[in-house]
C-alpha cells in the first residue's frame, strides 16, 4: 500500500510537471469547466462566445450551430467522425436575416482567437459512477486531447495507460466526440495518436524529448502549430466502406516540414530526396506532403510518378479515398495528351497521377507552368541518366544517345518542382540523383523504424538444400570443359572471356526449375508454415526464380496438400506461349486488382501468393508472415522485397499482435542481404566512397588513357564527340575493323587499356567533362564489340554449353539423384547489424583472417556503442582491451591469436548486452552501473540502498543544473560538491578511514553528464 501511495504521488508530479509545461507553451490552467453536471464534457458558454467571436455572428446562429452539436448522439466512430468533419469543414446554419447559408468555424486557424485551457482531474460520469482523466485538452470548450500517465517507476507501463483510455472511450463517449488526440506517458516512453489508433498503431517518442532533441510536450501541443493536427497531420479515409483515422508520426511531420521549406527557398527544380524504409508510410507521408503544398502552395497542380509499367492502383487508391482530406479526387493520366490538356489550363488546379514510363522521349516542354509539383515515388537511380546512355544501333546505323526517365520528365516540366521518395539510400556518388533532385530532406532508417514501432523486426532463417547429383555425369560434364579449353590461345585474352562465358552458362536456373528439387522445398515450405499458423495467420508469400519454376510450385503445393487447391494463387506475368494448364493457372491481369484486395484482407480466402517479381514493391499485406526466398535478388529490389513481412499487424478481434516477420531462405541470398543491410539498416550510407585524390587521380589517368588510345589504337578519338550521330556510327565500326586486324599482342594490350579506361571513368565520374564521358563510352562500345564478335562467331563454344546444359539436366533428373532441405541453425534478426558483422566474419576466419578482424572488431565496437550511456565502467573496460587487442595484432604475426582474444571479448560483450536492465531510464542505469562498480558500495550495501543513491543523485544534477556544465567551472564545482554533502549527509559516504573515494565516485557519476548532457537538463 505505501508503494502505491508513493507511486501515486510520484505520478501527481509527473502530471504537474506536463501542466506547468503546457501552460508556458500558452494553455490555461483551470479548475473546471461551465457546465450543469459531470455527464457534460463541453463548456458550451465559452464554446458560444467564440462561436461569435471567430465567426462574427450574432448570438442566434450560434446557438443554432451548438443545438446541432447537443444533437449528436451516435456510437464513438460515428460521433468522432461526424465532429472531426464539424471541425475541418464548419457548421452549415441558415441566417434568416440575410437568407443565407452560412458556415460556422468552431476553431480559428489563428490561434490568437482561441482558447486553450488544460484542465487536472476533470470529473466525468456515465450517470452512476465517476471517473477522472489525468489531463484534458481543451480549445474554445471542445475536450480535443486525453493524457492518461503512469508515474516513471510505477510497475504499470503504457500499455495499461492505454486499456484505461480505451475503458474511458466505453464509459463516456462524448467525452472523445471531438478528440483529436490520444496521449500516454511515463515520462520513458510517450505514446501519441488518433482518437481510433489501436496500441501498436501509437507513434512512439523515448525519454520525452524526439530525435532532434524537443521536448515531446512543446513539439505536439504548441498551440501555434497545434491546428495543423486538424488540417495537415490527421485524417479520416474512406476505405472499403469504413472510415479509417490516420495522424502523422514524428518522422512524417519533419519530412513534410522540411520538404516544404525545401520547396520554398530552391533556387531550382531540386525539390529534395525523402528515404523512408519500406513500411514505414512512405505513401501517407506522401499524401500530407500533397495536401501541405494545396495549403502554402496557392493550391498548386501536383503530378505524382511512379516507377510501374501501369499505374500504382495501391498508391493511388490512397489518394481516391483521402478525397474529404485533400478536397480534390485524384485523376489517372492515360497518355502525355491528356496531362497536356489538364494542365494547358492554368485556372485547372488538381492532383495526378502518370507512369515514370511517359517520360521514354524528348516532348519538348508539356508545360512551362511555375506551380507544378512532382511527386516521384521509388526515384532509384535507374530512372536518372541526366547525361544520357550511349549506344550504338546497328538498325539505324547511328550512334544513339538516350537519357533516362527524369531527363525527359524534367525536360517536360521545366519550371516545375521535383521531390524524390525512396524506401532505399541513394549513393553518395551518383551525380545524377543530385542533379535531378538535390539532397536528402529527411532519412528514416530501418532501425529507426523498428525502434518506433512504426515497422517490426524482420527475422532471417537459412534452410540448406542438399542435392545429390550423379558424378557420372558430373564427370561427363567436366571433360566437355576441359576438352573445349584445349582448342583456346591461351596468349589471346578474349580465350579468358569465352572461358568466362562458358561458366556462366552453367545455370543454376535448372537446378531451380528441377521438379524434384521443387517438390522437396515446397514440402520444407508447407511444413514449416503449419508450425507458424500459432505464431499469426500463416499467410506466406513465395518468390520463385522464374515464371517456369513458379507454376511449378504452384502445381507442387496442390499436389502435397489438394486441401490448398483454392487457397493458393500464381501472380506472375502472363505470355501467349504459355500452355493451357499454366495459362488456366495464373491471376489474369483483368482480375489482378481484385485478387490483390482479397489476398489484404485479414480473413482472406487466400494463404500463400506464389510471385516471381510482381508484388514485391509496393504492395502492402500487414499480416504476412513468411516470405520464402527461392530467388536471387540483389540490393534496393531485395530490401523492398523483404519489406513486405515488415508492417505492424493487431488482429481487431483476438488482439494478437505480429511481432517480426520472417525471411526463410531458400538459395542463398544471406551475402547479398548482408551486403545491403550494411548500408541500408542504420540510415547512414556506407559505401565505399573514394576519396577527393583518387577521383582526381583517376581522371588524370583517364585522360593519360585517352592519349594512349587516340595514338596508337583509335584515331581521331579526341574529335570523336563532334561527329554527328551516322558519323560516330561509322567511327565505331571503323576502329573496330582495324583493332580485330592487329596481331593478339597489340590486341590484348588495347583490351586491357580499355578495361583500365572504364574503370577509371566509373571513378571520376561525378568531375569529368560530358566530352570525356563521351569518349569513355566511345571506347566501352568498342571494347565490348570485340568481346561480343569473338565469343558469338565461336561455334565450338555454342556447341559445349549445349553439351553442358545436357550433362547438367541428366545429372539432376537422374534416378539416383537424392534432394533433401535440412533446417540450418543460421537464424537473425536483420535489424541486429552487429551481429550479422560477427557473423560474416565466422566466414572469413580462414580465408581472410585480417578481414575477419576488422569485422569483428566493428562487431564488437557496434554493440559497445550501445552500452556506452548504460553501462559505462564495462563500456571503458572493454573498450580498452579492444584497443590492446588491436594493438597486439600491430606487434605478433600470430593472428589466430588476436581471433581467439577478439571472439572472447565479443562473448563478454554479448553477455553484458543481453543482461536485463536495472532501470527502464537510461541515465538512471548509467549511474546504477557506476554506483554498484564502486569497491566500497558494492561490498557493504544491498541492490535496493543503490538504486536509491542512484535517483538521489539525478535529482541533485538536475536540481542544480547543468546548461552551463561544460563552459562554467564554477557551475561543474558546484554540482561536484552537493553531490559530495548528499552522499555524506544521507549514506554517510565515504567512511573517515576512505575520504579519497567520494571524489572518485563523484568523477566517475559527473563524467556521464559529459556523455549525456541532454539528459540532465531542468526542463527535461
């Protein structure tokens, strides 16, 4: 009982603390509302008088505009729903004096004109019993925001402040008639969102203050900005048949902030890059950027362009259905024409949506119109090519030159303002993303998704396939190699690429295609589901490497399993060489929006969508579960791939919530997923950029390889870029002849020049000249027909890849062939990049021990930077033995002896990062750990008297301040002394016989407000 008593009090503080910080930021402190009894949540008087006054009518209307607002009576959806329009579009009433329709606001856009009041403890009554809401909002009378908090060390979490709410929604509806806001807090986590939001669908904000360090109470109640929650940052959709209320998140209100400031002060078209990972609402923060550019914009024209052969129905049925949100219906562009027509009149203002593929040519400019915005969703780097791609094309015997998508887009719109959306980084050292959008407006990473709560973890598993082939074929296959090499110049390096070439064509695609090794892993596949059924709905996807291998499986699972025949469906293109059977089998296109909706739904009537390429960007399922991956997919396609198990789920009527969602591995693609987790996952670009001299150096050598080329092996090279195009035609076929007629010496050594000349050009890139860049290409093409003549003119080559492609299918149909899928103990949470580095460095131990190092040593060093604001003496510790461990390798050769020391202090590392905190506060851990690691402390008192050292002294630094801690010496004095009186006063720290000790510990406790100086401040 004294517990609670305590915890009530400490949440008594937490709720003065909230007031007093609402009331700096304009809100009025009040006892209570006017109004006849407690089952009366409005003050209608004071709701009355702003009527008047924001509206300037008389008293008559607005007692008409608040007899309708007594007459709602309706369930809680419906009310807020009907209220939410109230407030957004007014209150129609008639003025029989001016026999007029008038629209009555409740709340003024000028926040000078309302009245904001916050209200403790407000009672409210169902008619027979009372309860209280720790804080309500109030504007001009309408209760628009309910606090529940729960106090910093309560055992009661958000959670239970949030089953409170949601109890007080049953117990007073009308108290959430007007609600615009849902908050919880204990003061660790904040959680804030719609009046519907179910506790997963929360936006959540630690230790109170948001990523760019703002107290959570002045960044969403400052009343200045406080409207734009009705406006701009909240919302009801119309989606099939129900009303569905979003609210921005903290990462979506700062991308459409920061993009329209962007927007505002572009000296060009640049508009800016938004990288928000897959599944974190990329397409409702597209959506409030829209309706912000309607709103400062002068209700400008807005195009939005996406990335599909066909229009983006997802994309743009979230426009059709936010039609009350954004006031204008979205409309689907069927041809360049039409945009024209649309936008050829400048008084036609509206929102539309093209395929990037309507950009293919040069049109000229569509419009010169100043207040076009083009949205671009997914603006990979595929669709830039600002300088154009050269190519030479034998039909027209012309040397084309061909730009990408956004050149002619740009080209098209050339006063009109672009902005970027991507789910994947775009790298450093692409010069055409900057050239078409400019820099990044706003990251949203994976890991900070994740950390949100706004996606959740993506976990991996690895199953290992295991074929048996028969050897005598394998053999077979082998002399077929070894007897075609024979017949090569080994002096000549085109023999290289024809080996080259005849590797390659040992396809992995037949083993992939093989019957029985499909049979084996769709059988693993169906297993395994099953065993997920208990963890969510066991809906799966299936991404096959080809259309053939897909049908496949299709035919597989119905045969394993005739129970699946209806739940199972095939999304891959269709092809008029198909069979029947194949043809019968696949989603036709007219159906393909239907089936897409039905396979969304919760309940849906299917289970498991087999795909090749088709839903694997763009299409959302909250609730799948697995995606099995039978397919090699490499870099931003395989992250968007593996997005679609990463949106958050809560099933409406059991409640069961996903907590990860699970890639199951099939073919291998854990190098490729490692690869781009290290750049992708933590939102800060790791490519290995080069520097500013090695760029420079490569141009210089570009250019001494141009010299080279133009004397010896292509004449005239350096006149090359003022030919027309028939002329640069005709200068490629001609220094190709005369390269095939020089003897294999000279030949080879133009071919490695050429190699050299390309590498170099890939480097300097971003700092050549458009005639360098000319010339390079010039000499690629080039390069390219000699390798291409040599290997195609090669009949002996073509006949041993047949020869090979046979030995290959006997040896995987043979009858002795066995195939089997075993369970691989390889599992990881994706998120974990720490340990996928240890990981892949268990790999390279052998094969590239001092690479291994480095691997572990950032492993280790990731997982440090973690412990560092938590457990700060192990955190110091490791970190010195790391560097003494670094220190060794500089001095031993014995390098598995350095291996053996790192994975040890990775063990101690993992160990103290799995230990369960002390403390849900960081900084109160951080002490905790300090505290508890003091040779006098730990020796002579018990767990529960340091804790309480512990929160005496934070209270201490944050009593005396430290604003001036770094800068004033007699401010770092002054808390090092009460820090010293507290611990002797109060725990009679330290004994007389230790006097030294208490400046140790005090060093040791002040060193972390160093660390953590954010933490420690008053207003915090």
């Amino acid at each position: 009982m004294k517990e609670e008593k305590v915890f009530y009090l400490e949440e008594l503080k937490f709720e003065e603390e909230i007031t007093e910080k609402l009331v700096s930021l304009g809100w009025k402190e009040i006892a209570k509302i006017q109004r006849e009894d407690s089952r009366e949540v409005i003050d209608f008087n004071l709701l009355h008088e702003q009527i008047k006054l924001i509206n300037n009518v008389s008293d008559e209307l607005a007692i008409q505009a608040i007899n309708q607002i007594k007459r709602i009576n309706d369930t809680l959806i419906n009310m807020n729903k009907e209220c939410w329009d109230i407030l957004v579009e007014g209150i129609k009433v008639y003025d029989k004096h001016s026999q007029l329709t008038k629209t009555i606001k409740l709340i003024s856009k000028d926040s000078e004109e309302n009245k904001y009041q916050v209200i403790r403890q407000l009672d409210v009554s169902n008619g027979f019993n009372l309860r209280r809401p720790d804080i309500v909002l109030y504007i001009n009378g309408l209760p628009v925001v309910i606090f529940e908090l729960k106090a910093p060390l309560a055992t009661e979490t958000v959670e239970d402040a949030f089953k409170q709410n949601e109890s007080l929604k049953s117990f007073v509806p009308k108290l959430w008639a007007f609600n615009i806001m849902n908050f919880l807090s204990n003061r660790f986590i904040s959680l804030y969102g719609s009046t519907l939001a179910g506790f997963k669908r929360m936006h959540k904000i630690t230790d109170f203050k948001t990523k760019n360090g703002i107290d959570v109470i002045e960044y969403l109640f400052n009343k200045d900005d406080f409207y734009k929650f009705i406006t701009t940052f909240s919302f009801y959709s119309n989606e099939t048949n129900s009303f569905i209320k979003y609210m921005a998140a903290p990462h979506q209100i700062e991308a459409v902030k920061q993009t329209i400031e962007k927007l505002k002060i572009t000296n060009d078209n640049r508009g800016g890059v938004v990288w928000h990972t897959q599944g974190s609402g990329k397409s409702l923060t597209m959506l409030m950027l829209a309706k912000s550019i309607i709103e400062q914009m002068n209700n400008a024209t807005i195009v939005v362009v996406t990335d599909r052969n066909t229009l983006d129905k997802q994309l743009f049925a979230r426009f059709l259905n936010a039609y009350d949100y954004l006031r204008n219906e979205a409309i689907a562009i069927e041809s360049r024409k039409d945009l024209i027509e649309k936008l050829e009149d400048k008084k036609h203002f509206g929102i539309y949506f093209s395929t990037v593929q309507k950009f293919t040519e040069e049109t000229g400019a569509l419009t010169n119109r100043d207040d076009v915005f083009i949205l671009v969703d997914e603006a990979h780097r595929s669709q830039n090519n600002i300088d154009g791609e050269r190519s030479l094309s034998k039909e027209k015997k012309e040397f084309i030159l061909k730009f990408g998508y956004a050149r002619y887009m740009r080209d098209a719109f050339p006063n009109a303002k672009i902005v970027g959306f991507t789910g994947t980084p775009l790298m450093k050292l692409d010069k055409d993303t900057t050239q078409v959008f400019g820099d990044y407006n706003h990251i949203y990473s994976m890991n900070d998704s994740v950390a949100d709560n706004a996606t959740v973890p993506i976990h991996y598993e690895m199953r290992k396939v295991k074929i048996d082939l028969d050897e005598t074929y394998l053999k077979e296959m082998d002399l077929i190699q070894r007897e075609y090499i024979k017949t090569l110049d080994p002096t000549d390096i085109t023999s290289q690429q024809k080996i080259d070439t005849l590797l390659k064509s040992v396809r992995i695609k037949q083993v992939l295609e093989d019957d029985d090794v499909i049979k084996a892993k769709a059988t693993d596949m169906l297993q395994h589901l099953e065993k997920r059924k208990v963890v969510l709905h066991g809906k799966a996807m299936i991404v096959a490497s080809t259309r053939k291998a897909a049908f496949k499986y299709y035919q597989a699972i119905q045969a394993i399993d005739p129970a699946l025949k209806d739940k199972v469906i095939l999304v891959v293109t269709e092809n008029n060489k198909d069979d029947k059977e194949m043809s019968d089998a696949i989603v036709p296109k007219r159906d393909i929006n239907k089936v897409a909706e039905e396979f969304r739904k919760e309940n849906s009537k299917y289970q498991i969508a087999i795909v090749v390429d088709m839903w694997l960007t763009g299409f959302d399922v909250p609730d799948l579960d697995v995606l099995y991956m039978d397919k090699f997919i490499k870099w931003h396609n395989l992250m968007q791939a593996i997005a679609r198990v990463n949106r958050t789920y809560e099933d409406k009527e059991t409640k069961q919530v996903k907590e990860n969602g699970l890639i199951v591995d099939y073919i291998g693609i854990w190098k490729y997923l490692s690869a781009a987790l290290l750049q992708y996952a933590s939102g800060v670009e790791k490519t290995v950029d080069f520097s500013i001299e090695d760029v420079t150096k490569a141009k210089e050598k570009l250019i001494e390889g141009f010299d080279i080329l133009n004397d010896s092996y292509i004449k005239g090279l350096y006149n090359f870029d003022i030919l027309n195009s028939k002329e640069q035609y005709n200068f490629v076929i001609a220094s190709y002849d005369n390269i095939l007629s020089l003897d294999i010496e000279e030949r080879n050594k133009f071919i490695l020049l050429a190699r050299k000349t390309k590498r170099f050009f890939k480097m300097s890139y971003s700092i050549i000249s458009q005639k360098e860049s000319i010339l390079a290409k010039c000499v690629e093409i080039i390069n390219s027909l000699i390798s291409t003549s040599s290997i195609q003119t090669d009949e002996k080559l073509q006949n041993t890849i047949e020869l090979i492609k046979e030995s290959i299918a006997k040896a995987v149909d043979s009858k002795t062939s066995d195939v089997f899928v075993s369970e691989s103990k390889i599992s990881k949470n994706i998120n974990e990049v720490a340990a996928i580095l240890a990981l892949e460095a268990q790999d390279l131990e052998k094969s590239s021990p001092r690479v291994a190092i480095e691997m572990m040593k950032h492993s280790i060093q990731a997982q440090l930077k973690n412990l560092q604001n938590i457990r700060p003496i192990f955190y110091k510790n490791a970190s010195d033995k790391l560097r003494e461990i670094i220190t060794a390798l500089e001095k031993m050769e014995d390098v598995q002896k350095v291996i053996e020391m790192l994975r040890q202090l990775g063990k101690e590392v993992t160990k103290e990062t799995n230990k369960p905190l002390d403390f849900e506060n960081q900084q109160l851990q951080a002490f905790y750990d300090v505290i508890s690691n003091d040779d006098y402390l730990k020796n002579h008192e018990n767990s529960e008297v340091l804790r309480r050292i512990a929160e005496d002294l934070l209270d201490k630094i944050k009593e005396c301040g430290t604003e001036q801690y770094e800068n004033n010496p007699k401010v770092r004095s002054k808390i090092k002394i009460q820090l010293q009186i507290l611990l002797k006063t109060k725990y009679n720290y330290p004994p007389e016989h230790l006097t030294d000790m208490s400046g140790i510990l005090v060093d040791q406790v002040t060193r972390q407000i160093k660390i953590n100086k954010d933490f420690f401040r008053r207003d915090d």
